[in-house]
C-alpha cells in the first residue's frame, strides 16, 4: 500500500490573546473617524464645497467652524470633500503598491539567483533617487488626474514593498515547516498562498500602513509645487498650497488642511508601529 502523504500545514504566527493597546485602540478610532467623515462628506459637511459666501478668508466663527477661503467657500467643508480625493489617492496607490511588490517580492525570493540579483538591483536603483523627483517628471508626463496619481505614487512605492516582501519571505523559507513541506511534495502554488503568504501577513499589513502614509505625503508634495489636482477640486495637499499663498490673510486656511495631513500620517504610522511591535511578539 502506497504511503499515504500527510498535509503539512504552516504553524501560522497568532497574535498573544491580550487587549490591543490603548494608544492603538484611540489611533485606529481617529483615523476612522476621519476616513469616515471624509466618505460622507456629502452628508457630515456643513455647506457645499463650491458654494462661494461674501465672508472671505475669515477665521473660524459660529457659521464657519475653520474659516472660509479666498471665495468664501466653507474650509471645513472643502477639507472634508478633499479627503475623499486624498484618500482615494492613497488607498488606490497603497493596493497597487502591494500587489506590485508581492508580485515582485515573491518572485525574487523563490527563483532566486540572476533573477532575484537583477530584481533587488533594480528595486536599489530605482530607491536611489528620491521618489519626489520620479513622480514630478511621471506628473509632467501623464497628468495628474486622481487616478494616475494613484498610479504613479502606487508605482513609485513598489521597490520598498517588494524589498520588506523579499526579506521576510526568504526568512520563512529557512524554516522547518517550509522544508516539510517541500519533502512532502507541496506544488508551488500551496507553498505560496498556504504555507508562505500567512506567515509574512503581519509584515505586510504593517507595510500597507507605511504606503498610505508614504502616498498621502507624496502626493500632498506634488500638489503643494502646483502638480497635483486641479481647481476647483482639491486635495488637502491642494488646500495647502492654496493656503500657503494667503497665510498673511489668513494663517488657518493652511494650517488646518496641514493638520489633517499631519495628523492621518501620524496615525498611519502609530498603527504601523503598533502593529510591527505585535507582530514581533507573536508567536508560531
């Protein structure tokens, strides 16, 4: 009678059972509100984005809670509705980053060789020169409509991606599950989505925190150079560029679209941070 193989089945990292931290906890409720309020910007905004008031470049008052801008638009409302243009931005290039990087990650660690040293010289090359310049010269090129942005931020935070993808799977190949696994026959395909891609999840997840906020800050860069959406529709990054040019009129027109960029990165990163501790602490 034919031996008969047995399943082996990667020891998938878990998370000790604990109460996630307090400052994750407040971290990922702040940043949900905000992502959230921006989603329904149509219902949460007090005024209509474009809807244009004599009150121009006031402070914040009873009728307008952050002030108006130099048409006497609502800021509130224009920085709410310019978090779905940012958001979507991000998102957008966060899942192409990942997907790319997967791809490109995965790839290099499991052919390995000429192949994986021709991959990671590449991903050095292109991590080279500052990713502020690529996107200016992909910008001048191909527009800057939100979903090229997304495109081209997704693009330029690949190499990254693929790099954190390629170190922690050529980590996980060295383990005794892994060569259990490839004893017992496994196809390529069960090595990868079964066996490898559940262990390097966490890292993933952290990197996927990183690309957002990596891409919300490229992009509000390229607005504030006059590269990025173009009037009448704004992104906080867009709002701060046209802030900066009235801040002696009026010094909440940029700082607050700048607040909410600051403070979305900074919770990005907090939740990353919080998620790379956690994921250090797990066990197999």
């Amino acid at each position: 009678m034919a031996d008969t193989l047995i399943p082996v089945t990667a020891p998938v990292r878990a998370a000790r059972r604990r109460r996630p931290p307090i400052l994750t906890i407040i971290s990922a409720s702040v940043l949900g509100l905000i992502v959230l309020a921006s989603i329904l910007a149509s219902i949460v905004a007090p005024y209509d984005p474009s809807a244009q008031s004599p009150d121009r470049l006031v402070g914040p008052s009873g009728a307008h809670l952050l002030g108006t801008d130099e048409l006497g638009r609502d800021l509130l409302s224009r920085i709410l509705f310019g978090g779905q243009l940012t958001i979507f931005i991000a998102l957008g290039a966060t899942v192409l980053a990942m997907l790319l990087g997967l791809v490109w990650g995965m790839a290099a660690a499991f052919l390995g060789g000429w192949l994986d040293e021709l991959l990671m010289r590449l991903a050095d090359t292109v991590m080279a020169i500052p990713q502020i310049l690529f996107a200016l010269v992909f910008v001048s090129a191909f527009g800057a409509d939100p979903v090229k942005l997304a495109v081209i931020v997704g693009i330029l935070l690949t190499p990254t991606t693929a790099r954190l993808v390629r170190s922690s799977v050529l980590t996980e190949l060295k383990e005794d599950y892994f060569t259990a696994a490839v004893a017992f026959g496994a196809s390529r395909s069960r090595l990868v989505l079964t066996e490898v891609l559940p262990n390097v999840r966490g890292a993933i997840v952290v990197q996927a925190a990183i690309n957002a906020a990596n891409a919300i800050l490229l992009e509000a860069s390229l607005s504030f150079v006059g590269l990025g959406i173009a009037p009448p529709e704004a992104t906080w990054g867009t709002l701060v560029q046209q802030g900066y040019q009235k801040m002696y009129q009026s010094i909440g027109y940029v700082i607050f679209p700048a607040l909410f960029i600051f403070i979305t990165i900074w919770l990005l990163n907090v939740l990353a941070d919080q998620l790379g501790g956690g994921e250090k602490k797990g066990v197999r």
